[in-house]
C-alpha cells in the first residue's frame, strides 16, 4: 500500500472524527446561556469546519490526482446555490462580527458539480472571514459566457505573492515550494474540471472589488 493511500485513509477517518465534533459543539451551542460563551464556541465551531474544509481539500486532491473522481455536473440555480452558502456561514460571520451578504439573479441558472463548488467557496469564504474587517459579499453573474461567482471583502486584500502564485498554479512544485496555499491550488483544479464547448474553468484574484478588499472570481463556463 503505498504512502499516499494511507494518508488518504488517514484524512478520511480524521474528517469523520472532526465532524463528530463540529455536531456535538452545534448541541452544546443551544445550551449556552451566557452570550459570552456562545461567541466562544460559534468560533470553535467556524475553526472546526474550517479544518474539515481543508481535510476535504487534500482528500479531494488526492482523488485527483489518482483519477479516483469526476465532476458529476448538474443544472443549478445560482441565487440558491449561494444563499445556502451565506446560510451555512451565517453563525461564523455573526461570531466575528462581519456583515455577510449576497447578490444574485433569481432566474440565473449554471452547470456545474455543487459538492466541489460548495467546498471551493466555503473554503474563500472561510478564508475571507479571517482577513476580512467587517464585511463579506458574494454574488453571482453571466459574463462573456462564463458563470461568475465572486467573493469580496473589506480587507487588506491579497498579497502580491498570492496574486502572483496564481499564474503558477498547474506547476506542481509551486504547491510544494509554499508559494501558492492549499485553497488556491484545490480550487483551480476543481475549476478546470468543468469545461464546455471547448472552454475551461478558472479563477482569478484581485484586489479590486467593490469592497475595496480581495476578490476571488470563480469562472465556471
């Protein structure tokens, strides 16, 4: 068996280890009496899912790179699709006190594979309420026939080297030299999964949002 397999075992049983957690912090949460205590957990609760994120990025990865799974692709509402993403992020922004937001096109549907999307999103989003000063947008678009979905914040925006590592995400060594982050390589690889009439998905950071903060574009065709 060879040392990635076992890694792979590893993560997954990790993941479902961490999900038992994140369910039994939820229990506790309506317990609390104290408004103190129940911002402490609701961050102990974003923390975990954040690291379950990143287990499901690398085991993701690893199935891959191993040809082990494919895009299931699906029609799907796009103002649905996010505002179940607002939703389920709706406690870790309240604990930090950022205003989470959404805009979309009630009538805009999309192809596209919504367990790996959820999980490239979550993750921008779970990323954005770290850096983030106090607000975070996301929205959903047609543009130049490619399905958008952005990710906006108020922050300090990206660093020049994050901006960079993005020309460099097919090289494989950029991941491992450190100069590109887990989130960034997983979600380029999930975005060139989906191709239509010969074009393929990528993204795109910037710090030119309306937020005046980063801005990851997703471009799903």
């Amino acid at each position: 068996m060879k040392f990635a397999d076992i890694l792979a075992s590893l993560i997954h049983d990790m993941k479902n280890s961490l999900w038992l957690v994140i369910n039994t912090l939820e229990s506790l949460a309506g317990e609390m009496e104290s408004s103190a205590d129940r911002q402490k957990l609701q961050t102990l609760q974003h923390e975990a899912k954040r690291l379950n994120t990143n287990l499901i990025e690398l085991l993701t990865l690893y199935k891959l790179e191993n040809e082990r799974i494919a895009a299931n692709i699906e029609e799907l509402n796009l103002a649905e699709f996010i505002e179940e993403l607002v939703l389920e992020n709706r406690i870790g922004a309240d604990a930090r006190g950022v205003e989470l937001s959404w805009t979309c096109d009630d009538d805009l549907y999309g192809y596209f594979d919504e367990g790996l999307i959820r999980g490239v999103v979550n993750s921008v989003i779970g990323n954005g309420l770290r850096y983030t000063r106090s607000r975070l947008h996301l929205s959903g678009e047609e543009a130049s026939g490619f399905l958008v979905i952005r990710v906006e914040d108020d922050g300090a925006g990206y660093p020049q080297e994050m901006l960079a590592a993005q020309d460099a995400i097919d090289d494989h060594s950029a991941l491992c030299e450190g100069r590109t982050r887990l989130g960034l390589y997983f979600a380029g690889m999930v975005a060139k999964l989906h191709r239509n009439q010969g074009k393929e998905g990528y993204i795109r950071l910037s710090n030119q949002g309306q937020l005046d903060g980063g801005c990851f574009s997703l471009y799903l065709p």
